[in-house]
C-alpha cells in the first residue's frame, strides 16, 4: 500500500522563531504558526472562525534564513510533511502532537525588518530555501492569455 504525507499551509507566526544550534553543527528553527478558518454554521447561518495553532520545524539553511528574517506576525507559506512527536510528562501520562517538517518556507507580505537581501519585490514574496533567500517572479505569460 503507497502513502503520501505532504502538508501545505499559510498562516501567521504567534511567535519569534526559536533557534537553536545543534552540537552536530546543523541549525533547526522552531516557528508556531496560526492558522485562521472561517465558515458559515448551516444552523444559525452565522459566521465562525476557527484557529488551528501548529509547530514547524525548519533545518538546514532554512533555519538560519528564518531566524534571520522572520518575526511574529509575518505571514508565511509552509510546505512540508506531518511527524508525530510522543513523549512521557512529568505525571507519566503518555502525550502526543503533530508538528511539520518543513521543506520550503516561502515569506508573505511585507516584514518589519526586512533586510536588502530579503526585502520584498513588486514581483513576488521571497522564499527561503538550501539556496538562500529568492524571489519569485510574475506569472508567466500574464500578456498571452487568450481570454
């Protein structure tokens, strides 16, 4: 039987992002994102919002970029995988929680301390990758549409 764990989200840092260096030598970011859903309840045809708050772990490069770059409340776009982290408490109760693992992060909107080597383009939001920090282009053939 094939499987496939691939998470894709945008949301909002609820915090600076957590750096550590690893005695390996390897770098990883801890950010905790906010994610907002909004809907309609079929039942009082009202308005709800619902918020799912999730860790993300970055590693590599990536990690430095982050650290650099990013701050609470910037938006950013995850593209990862799901991992189940279990551990025992202090009472021995048994705990459980999802976190992703990040393979791109790529930074929404403009930042508040946005440095000449990752400020935003007219052109797109800059992502953070193993390469550095890039800027995403326009859409191709914007003008060639047949429509």
């Amino acid at each position: 039987m094939a499987s496939f764990n691939k998470v894709v989200i945008i949301g909002n840092l609820t915090r600076d992002p957590e750096y550590r260096q690893l005695p390996s030598g390897g770098a990883v970011c801890r950010l905790g994102i906010a994610s907002n859903r909004q809907f309609k309840n079929k039942q009082t045809n009202a308005m709800m919002s619902e918020v799912c708050f999730i860790d993300v772990d970055v590693w590599g490069p990536q990690a430095d970029t982050c650290r650099q770059y990013l701050q609470k409340g910037r938006a950013v776009l995850i593209e990862g995988r799901l991992k189940l982290d279990s551990w025992k408490d202090s009472d021995g109760s048994q705990r459980s929680k999802h976190t992703i693992v990040s393979e791109s992060v790529v930074f929404l909107g403009a930042g508040q301390g946005a440095q000449a080597g990752a400020t935003q383009s007219a052109t797109g939001p800059a992502v953070a990758s193993a390469e550095g920090v890039s800027f995403k282009d326009e859409p191709p053939f914007e003008d060639d549409l047949p429509f």
